[in-house]
C-alpha cells in the first residue's frame, strides 16, 4: 500500500483515498519529505539510470526500500531488500527485480551504508 501511494503522489495525486491507513499517509510524507535525499542515493547508485528514464513503478519501489534502509532504520536489511525485490517481481517491469537488488545491495555495500540489524551477530 506504502509503494503505491507514493507512486500516485509521483503522479500529483497528494490527498489518499479513504481506504487508505493513516500510518500509510504519514509513513508516504516521510518519504516525500525525504525525496531529494533518498533519490541523491538512487542517482549516486545507479548513475546510468536517469530518474526520469526509470519506470514510476520501479522508482516508487526504489524509493520507498532507500527510505527504510537509510532513514527509518527499523526493519533488517535482508527483509528490506527481500520485500522489495518481491514487489518488483510483482509489480514492476520485466527487469526491475534486477535493477532493484542491483541498487539496493551497492546501497548496503557502500562505506557510508551504517544500518545495523538486530538479527546479525557482532
């Protein structure tokens, strides 16, 4: 639900239909709010991809597991990923598990990546 309100928000559509969570709505304006960060993140890992060549579909996906995995913090990261890639096979075009498991996992390689997962041992 989270991906596709911030794909329709992509789309000017701001205000939720009426079956959609609050949490859902908050949750999206976090995500809003944090847009030029998050797609700084998408451009910097994926530089041969223009936002504005990249499917709305995918890019929503994109944004919304960048968001989790950088900013909210709260989920691990292999369910993060594992999710995401799981509505690009779903929801996105041909490739885009490809592309999405491609940026997400050189998001989490990089040097600056400083997300710590509860379920991993030290």
């Amino acid at each position: 639900m989270l991906v596709q309100q911030i794909y329709a928000q992509m789309f000017g559509q701001l205000a939720p239909s009426s079956d959609v969570d609050q949490a859902v709505v908050e949750e999206a304006m976090l995500i809003t709010q944090g847009m030029d960060t998050i797609d700084a993140r998408i451009r910097e890992f994926a530089p041969k991809y223009p936002l504005d060549q990249v499917a709305k579909t995918d890019l929503a996906i994109l944004r919304v597991a960048v968001y989790e995995l950088t900013i909210k913090k709260t989920e691990p990261t292999k369910v993060i990923i594992n999710e995401a890639v799981d509505l690009a096979k779903e929801m996105g075009s041909e490739r885009a598990f490809a592309f999405v498991n491609a940026v997400l996992g050189a998001i989490v390689q990089s040097k600056e990546y400083t997300h710590t997962d509860s379920n991993t041992s030290t």
